[in-house]
C-alpha cells in the first residue's frame, strides 16, 4: 500500500498566493486588495495542479 501525500495544492496556493498579493499590495498601498487577488489566484493555481495531480492517478 502506497503512502499518499496528503497535502493539498490548494491550501499552498491560498498560503502563498496572498504572501505575495500582499507584498505587492505594500508596494502598490492597498493590502488588502493585493491579498485578496493573491488568494483568488492561489485557489485557481491550486485547483488546476490538483486536477492534473488527480488526472495522473486515474491513468
């Protein structure tokens, strides 16, 4: 039996999608819209390395 990663792609996207939305939100003086892009963009990112990831297991 096979040990399965279990973290989720989507959860990293979110972590780092507003790490870096927020620092570019520092640069740009609004953070809080910069986090919110950076998030929204890490839960697309994540989503779609998660289906690929799943897309490969069923092959």
């Amino acid at each position: 039996m096979e040990k399965e990663n279990k973290t989720s792609s989507v959860g990293l996207g979110i972590v780092f999608g507003v790490a870096i939305g927020a620092a570019l939100g520092v640069i740009y003086n609004n953070i809080a819209l910069g986090a919110a892009f950076g998030a929204s963009f890490g839960v697309i990112v994540g989503a779609i390395i998660d289906g690929y990831k799943n897309q490969d297991k069923k092959s």
